[in-house]
C-alpha cells in the first residue's frame, strides 16, 4: 500500500499544535483561558487559531465582547480533534500505564506533532528510512530524530532493525494503528470544512476486492465525479488482510466486495446485495450452448480458480461436496482476473464467478453462464467499515453513490437473506 504514503507525503497536514491551541480556545471560551491552560503567551495561541483559519479557509470563531463563539467549521474541527486526543489518550495508556500522570502532560506534548507521527507511521508501512525520508522530503537525520524522540518519552523501542528492514515491536505495531488512525483524522478535518461549505475536494481511499471492480465502484465513481469533479478516488486491490489492516489503521476508509467473515471486533460489515454464482466458459466451449447440465458434466474439463483457502474455493468444494460430486481440480489457481478472462477466452477452461466481473465478455457475447443451477453458491456483498470510525464528507458521498448504483443497477438480490 505504498500508494497511500505517496498521497500522504504530498498532502500537507494541519499542525496538531495549532489545532491543540484551537480546542483550548474552543473548550475555554476565550485565548485569555487558554492560554493559560495551555502555559503559552496568549499571541502566541491567537497566532495558532489565525494560522489553522487561513489554512482550512474559513472562520472557526466569532470574536464577541464575552469571549469566542464556536462556528459550525470549529464544531466540525472540534469533533475530529477529539477522536485524535482519544487515539493518542490510547497510546499513552498502552505504552506507560504504570508512569506517573505527571509526566503524561510532557508526553502528550511529544505525540502532539504530525509529522513525528507520519514518520513512524510511514516507517511501519515502507520499513527503510532512507525511502522514508526521500518520501516525506526531509532528511534521514530528521526521520531518525522523529523515531528516537517518540522511543524516548514512551519508553519503548517501537522498531527493531532486521535483515528485512525496520520492523515493529509488539508495541510499536499497536502504536503505528493509532497514529494512523490520528493521521487519517487530520486528513478529514479538511473534506469536513469543504463540505459544510459545499464543496468536496478530499480524497478517499477505498479497498476493492474483485467481484466490485468491474461494475459496482466505476457507475458509483462516475455518477460521484459528475457530482464533485473535484474529488479523488483511490482504488487499492491489495490481499484482503492487507486491506484490513490498512482499514484499521485508518489508511483505507472502507472495503468493498464480497464480505468474509469477521475476524477483529473492531470491525463491522453491512450487505449491500446478494450475488448468485455461475459456471463460466468460452462461448465456444463445447457445453455453452446444451441445457440442462448437471455437475457430472463438467467433469471432463480444465478449470481455473482463486487459491486454496479463500472463501470462494471453499464455499465451492462445499457446494460440490453437498451434490455427491468431487470438488474441481484446478488446472490454473490465480487471484488475477485478467488472467481468468484470458484462460477462458482461449479455450475449454471453466471457472465459477459472478456474471457481473466478466459483464462486459459476456454482454459481448465472448463468455457465458452455463445452464447449470448454482442453487445455494452464492455471496453478499457489501461494504467493511472499522466500527466507530466517522467516515470523511467525501467518503460517505461514494458510500450513497454505490448504494444508489446497487438500487439502480440490478445486482443480485438487494435484500440479504434472512
């Protein structure tokens, strides 16, 4: 997922120490009150509030007589800060619960700062300094520094160096979830300021599994984009537990495919549709055009399917299994779509898929369905979200996209079964 620390490093991000002096102004009611909450000159924290308005373009306070009045945008910026004071609480808490809570205020002070945390981060993702440093601009001493000052005031080695690069600690690794889960708050405080003022211009980031690709997220993007023409979308086809844990750690905003089942509580799934699935073949094969086949009749023939231990091979040898019948004999196992379509086009190979990731072959009339009940193999598809997570104003525009597209766009069954 090297993309996502490419996007990262160009995107500047708001300083979390004008957004430290933001809350205390917000939470005070007044710079004089924070002032003294925060033990800096009060100059110093209106400077920070004017910097974080001309950033985020707008105005976060209305200057009255009786102290400062949260705006709408401040309210939006307050909510985020506050997931981001509750990942960082997090850190601290896991990393030194046994520290006295006199020195957490100083440590607090240290984690305050994003481009500490995008360093560490992006280390744990690329596990090279000196890509890191090349990345993010700056100097492998910078990158170094970043590292060695959040080790010292958490008290934990958060990388090991080893043959394969810089690895996480046990500490490190939940550590690195957290601050992505800060950085990935930060990237979302200015989509949520630009939407409140009717505009989306974010980014989001969504993990595609195959059955999605090929209709499902393209109408949703199309109709977002004629909508928001500013808008990005990045689309990462990575294995599913890469994606996982790219959603947890706050570097994917949702995953889109077929569900699987929940394997971290920290997760949750919503079906969108209900996908029967079909044999496939050529339409030369020499079975395209019979009816009425039954499963002893495919026995004669290549097949080409995804890899042992994925939840269609299983759901498949099951499927086999329950009608008396061997599973398929795989002459080709692959995860590359591209590479079904053309093993199938060329010859006598069939495989089981969804009519909608090979639409277009089949509208086209190069593959088809084979007569052949499927009855009982089927999959949901649907979105996986990290629970509790907000999503960004331009993530969730995309979710109500694909909703739309899959009320408008025929697929499967929009009701899961009961």
């Amino acid at each position: 997922m090297h993309g996502i620390m490419s996007s990262m490093s160009v995107t500047p991000l708001l300083p979390l120490r004008h957004l430290r002096a933001f809350a205390a102004v917000a939470r005070a009611g007044s710079v004089r009150g924070a002032s003294d909450v925060l033990l800096r000159a009060a100059s110093a924290v209106s400077r920070s509030v004017t910097l974080l308005e001309a950033a985020l373009g707008t105005q976060l306070f209305e200057r009255r007589g009786q102290g400062m009045l949260n705006t709408r945008a401040a309210d939006l910026v307050l909510g985020r800060l506050e997931g981001i004071e509750r990942e960082l609480d997090a850190v601290l808490s896991e990393s030194m619960p046994t520290r006295a809570c006199t020195r957490a205020a100083s440590v607090r002070e240290v984690l305050f700062d994003e481009r500490r945390l995008l360093a560490a981060s992006a280390l744990g993702e690329i596990q090279h300094m000196p890509t890191v440093a090349r990345q993010l601009g700056v100097t492998q001493p910078a990158v170094s520094a970043a590292l060695a000052r959040l080790e010292e005031v958490l008290g934990h080695k958060l990388f090991l160096r080893s043959a394969r690069g810089l690895l996480p600690t046990d500490v490190g690794a939940r550590c690195l979830v957290r601050f992505g889960r800060v950085l990935a708050e930060l990237r979302h405080i200015e989509d949520d300021v630009n939407a409140a003022q009717g505009r989306l211009e974010g980014l989001v980031t969504v993990g595609t599994l195959p059955l999605a690709r090929t209709r499902l997220l393209p109408m949703a993007i199309d109709a977002l984009m004629a909508q928001h023409p500013l808008l990005r979308v990045h689309s990462l086809e990575s294995p599913y537990e890469q994606l996982c844990a790219g959603l947890l750690g706050g570097k994917v905003d949702f995953i889109l495919g077929a569900l699987r089942p929940i394997a971290d509580r920290e997760l949750v799934s919503e079906v969108l549709f209900t996908e029967q699935l079909h044999v496939i073949a050529s339409a030369s094969h020499p079975l395209a055009n019979r009816r009425n086949l039954s499963l002893a009749d495919l026995r004669p023939y290549p097949w080409i399917l995804s890899r042992p231990g994925t939840p269609l091979r299983e759901s498949l040898a099951q499927f086999f299994a329950s009608h008396a019948e061997p599973a398929p004999r795989a002459t080709v196992e692959t995860g590359d779509q591209a590479l079904v379509r053309g093993m199938l086009l060329r010859g006598k190979m069939l495989t089981v898929l969804s009519t909608h990731q090979l639409h277009y072959e089949i509208e086209a009339g190069h593959l088809r369905a084979l007569d052949l009940p499927m009855t009982g193999l089927e999959r949901h598809i649907g979105v996986t979200l990290r629970s509790g997570a907000r999503l960004s104003a331009s993530s969730t525009a995309l979710m109500a996209h694909i909703r739309s597209a899959v009320k408008d766009g025929r697929f499967g069954s929009v009701e899961p079964p009961g």
